[in-house]
C-alpha cells in the first residue's frame, strides 16, 4: 500500500513538474531535420518523377496536400501533377523511397493524364487535385481543384475506384463547371483547395477562388452517398451567395483574399490560410457565418495584406497554402510556400510570432529554396502539412517533387534517439507507474502532454 502510494504521488508530482515545465523550462533547440522521404530515392534528389518518362508508384511531380487517417494511420498525398492521390499503409513506418500501394484518380501508377485522357471528368478521374482529409471512419476527401469539386471515396480503397459522392457539380460526376464570384451559392465551388473534416465529421472547404470557407455538416450521413452538398455555413463572406476577395474592400477580421487551406484544433476553432492576404486568421468556436477572427499569423494586424510585412522573420508569410494542428500540443504549422518553409506556433491562441522554422536551416530571416542545397534540412515551395496523432510532422515539398517525414521527439527515451528525433525531450516520470495507478492516469497523461508541449515550446526564437 505504501509504495503504491508513493508511486502515485511520484506520478502526480510528475504530472505537476510536467505542468511547470510547459511555462518555464529552457532546453536545447529542437530537431528540424525530416527523417525520411517518400516521392524520391533519397534526400538529395528533387527530379520529377525521379527523372523518369512516366509516374510511377514510388514517384511524385508536384505533391500538394498530406493527411493521414484516424483509423488506421494510411498516408495520403494529392499528387497534383501527376493528377491523382497515392497512399501508403503506414505514415509513421514509410521508408525512404518506398512504393505507394494505392492510386486514385489514375487506372495505374503509370498514367498521369487529367481527367485519365478524357475531356470531361468521371467518376474515378482527377484533374490537379491539391487537397486530402480523412474523417473518423476512414472515408477520403479529395479536393479535386481543377475539377472544381470534391470527392469522397469510402473504404475498403482499390486502385482506380469510384467515388461515392461528389460536392460542388450538383451531384454530377461528369461536370467542371465553376461558380463565378457573382453567382456564388451553397452548392457551387470555385476552386476546391483545401479540405479538413472537425470532430463531428463535417467536412470544411477552403474555396480558392469564392475567398471563403464553408461548412457541410455530416455529409456521409446514412449510406452512400449519404447526407447533402450544400454548404451550411461560411467564413470570409457576408453569406453563402457572396464570392468576392475581401469582400470587395480592404482586408479585415472578417474577410478572405483567396482561402487555401483549413484545419481545424481539438477545440473546433479553425485556422484559414488567407493567401492573397499573406496571413493565417483564427477563428474560435462556436463558429458562425461572417464570424470575425480573433488572431491573425503573418501580418501586424487585420488590415494589412503585403507578403513578408516588414521582411521575412517569424512574423511574416508569403502565400500560406496550409495549416495544420497538433491534435496533442495544439502547436500550429503553416507551409509558407513561397518563403520556402514551414512555420510552427507553440502558443497559436496568445501568440502570433513563430517558435521554430523548418526548412531555412534554423534561420527565420531567409526564405531561399533548398538553401544549402537539396537535403533532409531544405524545403522548396511547400504544398501541405500534416500531424498525427502522435505529434509527426509530413509535408508536401512541391517543387522537390517529394513527401517528408519529421518526427515527433521521444517522451520516453531519456535522451536516447529512439524513433528518429533528436533526444531532446524528457522521459515521461510516470514511466514506474503499473497496476493500481487508473485513477491517477488523467495526471500522468497531463503531465505527458505537458513535457511534450514544453520540448515543441523550447527552441531559440531567432529573428
């Protein structure tokens, strides 16, 4: 009884000192260095389809949005030029250069063509798709942007299969019709960019093109097709027929210049990529239609709208396409294509100024493509970010034609370099914890979460 008493109260002190730490602690930079590389051989080769005359399961040209499922940990990567989505089986255990298993939008891993040589679009065809979700079930959503719509494909996946249901062409499979900025309405689309689905399994829309964010609330329910494809609320727009960039004024809280990305936190607060605006805007929950936004990356405030505001630093952006949230820390990622990076927020509610860069070899004063040269530290023109469950960062690098992996740091190696981060964080302190600790678990767990954050939070800020 007395030890598992004092086993307990070494847990909570732990859970405590996790706490603690999160606010105060200093530690040694963390790791920026991506740990492995799929699209390409290696991590100093960025050919289009590894130079060769046709696609091919292990080869990329042009990858944009990254996701990986809830369900089973599959990785998805809309693989834009090449005009399909591709996956592997696993996005924490990919190895350099490995095959993908899985071709959507393509008959094979060998054909590239639009719309598969057609002149219309089909079913199973995709024309420049640029964005990838994955909802608590395992069903994709595909933004298929030059197709002016989004696709939804269901589980069990095959190579070359059909979609279920598709949004924006009025359930029409064969249509790319898209919505003018005057004749915006619920159910059109003008450029399908990004998607993200909240935990409720609605399924949020960057629309390029119509400067909006919208809402479709539980569109897989019932069976296939299941639910509707109108569109129930927006962000950036006065209402769902209203189409025009900023709103046909100045930027403001409230506005969007061409949204190009979407992702929503734990919390269901949503982050838009405002890419004309060069910004990231914060929109907190409950979310409303015209909402105002509460907090604004990469501009001083919520009028201003110049790329790199001030010059590059860990205040600025040039042309956002992408966010993402850590599902454990909460820390935000943004792919700040055009400066060739991507940007990490600690603190993303009370802080607009970025904690860590990857891809400028630490600097947050450059924003040269691949500087150094191509490698496991460069980036050039990134195109999506993800986070898994498990705190591992991936991202579309573009124009290296290429997916990166970056691991999360280990909780419980004590230093060690175990699963590829740079052995800087912390054991969890509850590592002694065994039977008869249930009740004590949600302070362990706590402070688990807390020496995560406190090892994403502690880097030098350089400017």
């Amino acid at each position: 009884m007395m030890r598992s008493r004092r086993v307990m109260l070494v847990c909570a002190l732990g859970a405590l000192f996790g706490l603690v730490m999160a606010h105060g602690a200093k530690a040694a930079p963390a790791d920026t260095t991506a740990d492995a590389v799929i699209g390409q051989a290696n991590f100093t080769s960025n050919q289009i389809n590894q130079g060769g005359a046709n696609a091919s399961a292990a080869s990329m040209n042009e990858p944009r949005g990254v996701a990986v499922s809830p369900v089973d940990g599959r990785f998805w990567v809309a693989d834009q030029a090449n005009n399909r989505v591709i996956s592997w089986p696993s996005a924490t255990a990919f190895t350099n250069g490995q095959a993908a298993d899985i071709v959507l939008g393509q008959a094979d891993f060998n054909s590239s063509d639009p719309n598969r040589g057609g002149a219309n679009p089909g079913q199973n065809t995709l024309s420049g798709p640029r964005g990838v979700a994955v909802d608590s079930s395992g069903r994709l959503y595909v933004a298929d942007t030059d197709n002016k719509r989004v696709l939804r494909f269901d589980p069990p996946f095959s190579n070359g299969m059909n979609a279920v249901q598709v949004f924006g062409q009025n359930g029409s499979f064969t249509t790319a019709n898209q919505a003018a900025m005057n004749a915006a309405t619920a159910d059109n689309i003008g450029n399908a960019e990004g998607v993200a689905v909240d935990a409720d399994d609605n399924l949020w829309l960057a629309d390029r093109f119509l400067s909006r964010a919208v809402r479709y609330n539980t569109p897989a329910a019932g069976p296939a097709p299941g639910g509707d494809t109108t569109a129930d609320l927006v962000i950036g727009q006065p209402n769902l027929t209203s189409g025009d960039g900023n709103q046909g004024g100045n930027p403001a809280a409230n506005t969007i210049n061409r949204a190009s990305g979407c992702a929503l936190d734990a919390d269901g607060n949503l982050y838009v990529c405002d890419e004309f605006n060069h910004r990231v805007l914060l929109f907190l929950a409950p979310l409303t239609n015209n909402k105002a936004a509460s907090r604004v990356y990469g501009q001083p405030d919520f009028t201003s709208d110049t790329a790199n505001n001030g010059g590059v630093s860990a205040t600025s952006m040039n042309t956002p396409v992408s966010v993402a949230v850590d599902p454990i820390s909460g820390n935000l990622f943004v792919a700040d294509s055009i400066n060739n990076r991507i940007l990490e927020f600690a603190d993303p509610r009370n802080d607009s100024t970025a904690d860590r860069v990857y891809g400028q070899g630490g600097s947050f004063t450059t924003g040269t493509p691949n500087t150094g040269g191509v490698s496991a530290d460069s980036i050039a023109d990134v195109g999506g970010v993800a986070v898994d469950a498990l705190g591992n960062l991936y991202a579309g690098d573009r124009l290296n034609h290429r997916a990166l992996r970056f691991n999360a740091p280990p909780v419980n190696g004590g230093g060690g370099n175990g699963g590829g981060g740079n052995g800087n964080d912390e054991g969890i302190f509850c590592g002694l914890c065994g039977p008869g600790m249930t009740m004590m678990m949600p302070l362990c767990i706590a402070g688990w979460v807390a020496m995560r954050r406190t090892s994403r939070m502690r880097r030098t800020r350089q400017s």
